[in-house]
C-alpha cells in the first residue's frame, strides 16, 4: 500500500497542479508583432544552439537591433503586465 501512495505521489509531481494565476508569458506575448516573435524565436534558438552575443550579432546581422528592442519591448510589457496583476 505504501508504494502505491508513493507512487502516486510521484504522478501527482509530474502532471501538475492547474494554476490559477494568469501566464503572463503568454499576455506579453499577446502584445507582440509577428515580425518581433520571429526575432525573439531566431535570437532565442541561437542562443540555446550556444552562441555567444557577438556571435549572433554576426549572424543576425541588421536584425540583431531589431531583436534587441523586441527583447526590451517583451521586458517592458512583463513589468507593465505583472504590475497590473499584482505579481
């Protein structure tokens, strides 16, 4: 019986409780332009790939400072929407 609750208890880890609060992740991403998605998805796959910043830079070339400011406008807009919230 004690490994059944064990067991159970693991499961319970693994799927997760619902949350209640909102994801602000997904109401900043909300607010974004698809051409600031496709510069956050390049510049964030290149960074999990392992480049470094002057790396990317290189690569990305123009689109680097649009990355940029689109990494700022996702910063402002969490701040924005976390404070609304109260988180």
């Amino acid at each position: 019986m004690t490994a059944i609750k064990t067991l159970q208890r693991r499961l319970d880890l693994l799927e997760g409780r619902p949350r209640t609060e909102p994801d602000i992740v997904e109401m900043v991403l909300s607010t974004l332009e698809d051409a600031d998605l496709d510069l956050l998805q390049e510049f964030s796959s290149l960074r999990e790939s392992g480049f470094d910043e002057q790396q990317i830079a290189t690569m990305m070339a123009d689109r680097y400072h649009l990355a940029q400011n689109a990494v700022k406008h996702f910063q402002s807009e969490y701040v924005r929407i976390a404070g609304e919230h109260g988180l």
